[in-house]
C-alpha cells in the first residue's frame, strides 16, 4: 500500500492563480483532511470529509475549497492564491472516526510570491 | 482553545539519555495522541492514549496522561540519533465538543551522536 500520497510536492504560484492540490489514499478509509502547517504554528485544519461527497470547514477555510468526489481522493483548490497561503500542506485520513488515528502524507510545499 | 501546549519547545540531549516532553489542554478531551514529524517529511502517529487511560507504552516510548492537570508526557528512553524530529500532540475534544484533533506548536528534539 502506498498509504496517503499527494500531488505535487512543491510548487511556485504567482499571487493571483489557481491551483489544486491532489491527496490520495488506498486504505479504504473514510475521513479525509487538509490541514496547512506554519513555523510556530503547528497544524491547523483547513477543511475536511466524513465521506465521499461531503465536505466540512476546519479552523481556516477562508481562501481554499475542497472536493471529495471520490472515496479515495480529496482535492484541495486555491482559486486566487496570496503570499499568505505560502505554507506547507499536509494531507490525512482516517479509517471511520474524527477521533482515530490519522496517516498523513508527505506533504506539499507551496509557495505564493 | 482546545489546542495543546508542548513544553519545552527545543531539547537537546546525548544518545542513550531520556527525552520527555510535556503537552498541556484547557478542556476536556476523548483521546490524546502524539505524532512524530521528521524534517521535511509528513507526522507520523505514535501513541493514542484515551481519557480514562493514565499510561501506555510502545517500546521506547511512554505516555502518560494526568486528566486533573490535563497534561500528558511523553517519555522516549535510551535516545538514539534518529529519534531526533519534532514531536506534537494532538487532543480530541470530549463531552458536546467531540471532534477532530488539534495539534499543539511541538516540541523539536536533538539528540546528538
């Protein structure tokens, strides 16, 4: 099994494009998440899905949408991206419950100049 | 917040020595749990230790959570050079605010050769 993979691994945005950001797993699990990590910030949670076809905001959803079409993916999109959103993002999923475990993929350097 | 707080936020020590690292939380929790983040690379989960638990082990490592201080430790013992990374937890609220995890700032371990 791969786990969680994501797509691409690092990026360069000029402010004002879009983009999405790829994760996928291959563990059959329900929940997925989108959470961005900044120095002294720790992880914070952007969006997340209980299921495919749902979606839900995390503590910062301003600027970002998400999809979860099918069960094993979960896009992250930024329609009009900002130096703000320079940051480091990390996708997770877990099995069947907001509680458990989470895996997490390798990450997703993105900067926005 | 429900976020937790590590303490310290940087240690250094020798291989062989102990490591124990320190989390604080303002509310009640359903499950404490403790990741691994090695540099440029994705968390990688540890331990999950539930509210009625007081300790549990895996390995080298050792949790303990106190709920009347809302605090937990996480002990690491005879340290070797590839434990050195960053360490977070992460609480999950308990009661009517059960939900998703939320992740303290971390603590960055060095152990030297």
């Amino acid at each position: 099994n791969a786990g969680v993979t994501q797509t691409p691994k690092f990026r360069v945005l000029k402010t004002g494009q879009s983009m999405t950001l790829l994760c996928a797993q291959d563990m059959n699990h329900e929940y997925m998440y989108w959470y961005r990590q900044d120095p002294g910030m720790g992880l914070r949670l952007i969006h997340y899905s209980v299921g495919e076809g749902t979606t839900a905001k995390g503590e910062v959803p301003d600027g970002y949408n998400v999809s979860r079409l099918k069960k094993q993916n979960f896009l992250l999109g930024l329609e009009s991206a900002a130096p703000s959103q320079t940051s480091v993002y990390f996708c997770a999923s877990s099995y069947r419950n907001l509680a458990e475990t989470q895996y997490f993929g390798p990450g997703t350097r993105l900067l926005v100049l | 917040s429900q976020q937790g707080e590590e303490d310290p936020q940087a240690l250094s020590i020798q291989e062989g020595e102990n490591a124990t690292m320190n989390c604080s939380y303002k509310t009640s929790i359903n499950n404490l749990q403790w990741y691994r983040q090695n540099s440029g690379r994705g968390l990688v989960h540890l331990i999950l230790i539930r509210s009625n638990e007081r300790e549990k082990h895996s390995g080298r490592l050792r949790v303990t959570l106190d709920t009347s201080k809302k605090s937990s430790s996480l002990l690491i013992t005879a340290s070797r050079a590839a434990d050195t990374a960053s360490y977070f937890c992460a609480t999950v609220a308990g009661g009517t605010s059960y939900g998703k995890l939320t992740f303290g700032q971390g603590t960055i371990l060095t152990v030297h050769p």
